[in-house]
C-alpha cells in the first residue's frame, strides 16, 4: 500500500506561524529566518529560542552519511531521555508538519495552546504513544491534514504537486534536559549532540547545521528557522 503524501510546506515563518496558530498554538511565540551563522547575525534572532528547524537538500553524501551514524549508533547506545517526544515520518512530503510537531511537542512547559485545539488534542492522545504509533495517528488526523494542505497552499513559491518528488528535508534541533536533540522523522530515533541550554540552544544547533553544510559544500539550499518568545 502506497503512504499516503501530502503537499510540502515551504519555509516560510510567516506560513508556519499561521500553520501553528491555526492549529491552536497562541501566538506568543513566532517562528523567524536566522539570515547567517556569524554572532552578528545570530545576535539579531529574539531570544529565547525553544526550537531551530533546518532544511536541507537530501543529497547522496547526506544518505551516504545518515546510514553510517544509524550504523554506529545501533552499536553505541544514546541515551536519550523518555520525555524526549519523538514521531516518525510516513507521510510523504510531511517533514515540514513533523518538524514542528517535533519543536512544539518538546516545548509545551513553555508554549500556550486554546484549550480544545487540535493541536493540543493530538499531543495529549499521543503523549504515550510510541514514534510508529503516533505517525500512524497522524496519518488519521484530518484536522492536522487539512491546515497542512491550506498552508502548503499559501508559501511565495507555487506548491509542487503531490507526486512531485522532493529533495528537501526538515528537521528540529530542541532541547530537553539541558541535551540538544535532533529529531529527524526519517530516522529511527532522536539523535543526541551533547550538552545544551536555553541560553545557548541556537548557537548549539547552528553548530550542528553547519556540520551539514560542510558534508555538502556545494550545497546552497539551506535554510534556518528559529522559535523565538515574540518580543511584541
């Protein structure tokens, strides 16, 4: 049976606000473009940061490189911590919703969500669930589709079509228990990258994004998002 695809969500900040607020997030967080990796640059994103979103081309060397690490991490144990929220990835072309279930989900101490939204309904029916479990009742979720479909719809770029097969991926980088976290949908589980805080998680996760960028030299399509306290 074919998994079932939806439309790429495009990385737009301003889409993906919409997206989160539709969904039932109160908009007291916003998500914005990190514009470079310098200091300067970086000293112009509002703090505090709770999530960092990356998009990036899946290219052979990034494929080459993630079976390696899935590789040597079945053979050295992580720990990785049980309030880690983690969900796998079955839909197509739904790394972008993913992505920011991952950065909500890991910070619900600190955002605010409308009492019987569907977002806030869909974390508390999955908060046990194992990462298959919860892909699986994602896949049933039609409130959570049809937002994505809308907002898929409302990006600068025309949409490609469902079948278009798309190269680019998204991923969140959150911290849990002091430990930066990368939670990829298509991997089998988070990956740990060491120590972290809610001072220092952006210039921690650009670290690791530009890991990323060094596999793939060539590579220009990469794009940073970060989940910033509104400062309004």
């Amino acid at each position: 049976m074919d998994c079932p695809r939806w439309l790429p969500l495009e990385s737009n900040p301003e889409v993906m606000t919409k997206f989160v607020t539709c969904l039932g997030m109160k908009p007291t967080w916003q998500f914005g473009d990190v514009y470079g990796l310098d200091p300067e640059l970086l000293s112009l994103v509002p703090r505090p940061v709770c999530a960092v979103l990356l998009l990036f081309p899946v290219t052979e060397k990034y494929e080459a490189f993630k079976q390696e690490e899935e590789e040597k991490l079945k053979d050295q144990r992580q720990e990785v911590s049980p309030d880690v929220y983690f969900i796998k990835q079955t839909i197509g072309n739904a790394c972008g919703t993913i992505g920011l279930i991952h950065a909500l989900a890991n910070n619900q101490a600190q955002l605010e969500f409308e009492p019987d939204s569907a977002l806030k309904k869909f974390l508390e029916q999955t908060s046990k669930m194992t990462p298959e479990e919860r892909a699986t009742f994602l896949e049933k979720d039609e409130s959570i589709r049809v937002t994505h479909e809308s907002s898929a719809q409302e990006g600068q770029t025309e949409a490609p079509s469902l079948d278009e097969k798309v190269n680019l991926h998204f991923i969140a980088f959150v911290n849990v228990g002091e430990q930066l976290y990368e939670l990829d949908g298509r991997k089998p589980f988070p990956i740990v990258h060491g120590k972290t805080s809610k001072d220092t998680l952006l210039e921690d996760a650009i670290e690791v994004c530009k890991a990323f960028m060094a596999r793939d030299p060539q590579e220009v399509r990469f794009t940073i998002i970060a989940l910033s306290k509104d400062s309004c």
